[in-house]
C-alpha cells in the first residue's frame, strides 16, 4: 500500500480512539455511580494513549509533518474519518454501554490482526499493547449490557432502544474502500468479511444471553470515512477544540 493509503488507515485508527475517548470523558462527575464515573475515564484514557500513538505515526506521513496535537484540535469536521457510531451523543446510560459494546467488540478482533501482522512492525506494537485494554473494555461493556438486559423491564426497553438506534451505523465497520481494499491486499487488515463473522457471533452470544435482538430490515448508514457526519461531530468537536483554536500556539 502507498504512504498515502497507510496515512489515511493511521487517521481512521485515530479519529475513531479519539472521538470515542472524548464522548466517554463527557460522563467524568455524570456517571450514574462512583465506580462507573472511574471506570469510563479509564477507558477514555485508554483510547487517547492509543489516539495519541497513531496520530503521531500519520503525523509523519504529513508535508510538512504534523503533530498529534495538530491532527486532534485543527482540523475541521468533514476532515475527520471516525465511524459514525462514535459520534453519536451519549444519550442515557444505556445509549453509552450499547455503542461501546458494539465498538469494543470489532476493536478486539482488528487489534488482534493488527499485533501480529508484519506489514508495519509500528502499528503491531501499539495493537499488541493495547489488547490487554480492550479486553478489559470487552468484559466491561458485554456485563453492563447483560445487567441491563437482564434486568427491570425499564432496563431491558432501553438498552433495546438503544441497539435498535445504533445498529444502523455497525456495517460501516466493515465497509470496503480503496483505503481498507489496499490494506487488506498488503495484509495490514484481515479480510473484514470473516471479521464481520466473528464479530457478529460474539456480539450475538451476548445479546442473546441478555435476551435482546437486533432490528431488522435496517437502512445502514455510511459515510464518516469519507468526512461526511452527523451534525453530532460538529457539536462535539466544537467544545473539545475550543481552546488550542481560541489560543493558538499556546503551550500548557
């Protein structure tokens, strides 16, 4: 694959760990309990040491070279490749666990590949460090969403609603484009068919065992890999780059 195309895959990786890292650091001092309250800021810094390590390899990849400050807090909206799903607002408890869920589980099965591909030994580093994180993000995420599932029938009605709402921006994870085509050819990525397999089997033991169901006959949505999102990036993106744009150049 060309620079070009390993760029864009180091920007997609990215954006993804830090749009999810900034929706999860909204609930710091909201959480419904002290324990959860630690537990999503622990993962929102997981994700940003992850932001952090892939931005600064796309970084590189940049004439002039940018920083990963710079690919976080000066580019505009429709610059971002984040998937949908991450953008989302965090809605209510239930809306928050269901979009982790879904991520968390297709982030195991691609950092799995990831650390032990030999098509960028830097890229397989951080996948391999990262790992031990997901798996604890995995366990944390499939729990909740057995607890809700499981539980009252309020709790069971909304993390219903909330899969019935998302479910239409998971195939997105899997979608196929020049960029995924050319690292899935040099062995950077697995094929995501049999990824979407795997995923799919793992998120359904879950689901089932919770006594939940996805939606059928659903209108899927695309396009964040392509700079086209929800108003919802705008709005968060807003608040998360209002310093670094209203002080340029300024050091903390």
């Amino acid at each position: 694959m060309t620079d070009s195309q390993l760029k864009e895959v180091l920007l997609r990786l990215g954006d993804d760990t830090l749009v999810l890292a900034q929706r999860l650091g909204e609930w710091c001092g909201h959480a419904p309990i002290l324990e959860e309250d630690i537990a999503l800021t622990n993962i929102s810094l997981d994700l940003l040491g992850r932001t952090q390590n892939y931005l600064k390899l796309a970084g590189k990849l940049h004439q002039p070279t940018k920083s990963d400050d710079d690919l976080a807090f000066h580019r505009d909206p429709d610059e971002f490749t984040n998937l949908l799903l991450l953008e989302q607002s965090n809605g209510h408890f239930g809306d928050t666990i269901c979009r982790q869920f879904l991520f968390d589980n297709f982030s195991l099965l691609l950092a799995g590949h990831l650390a032990t591909q030999e098509v960028n030994t830097e890229i397989a580093a951080i996948a391999a460090k990262a790992i031990k994180e997901i798996r604890y993000h995995v366990d944390h995420s499939s729990k909740w969403v057995l607890r809700l599932g499981g539980g009252t029938a309020e709790s069971h009605e909304k993390i219903q609603g909330s899969l019935d709402k998302l479910w239409q921006f998971t195939d997105e994870m899997f979608e196929i484009d020049e960029v995924t085509s050319a690292a899935i050819e040099s062995g950077l990525f697995p094929d995501l068919s049999i990824l979407k397999s795997k995923w799919l089997d793992n998120v359904m033991s879950t689901l089932t065992e919770a006594g939940l169901s996805i939606p059928s006959n659903v209108e899927m949505k695309y396009g964040g890999r392509n700079g086209n999102h929800t108003p919802h990036l705008a709005e968060m993106l807003e608040v998360m780059q209002v310093l670094p744009r209203t002080y340029p150049g300024t050091t903390w």
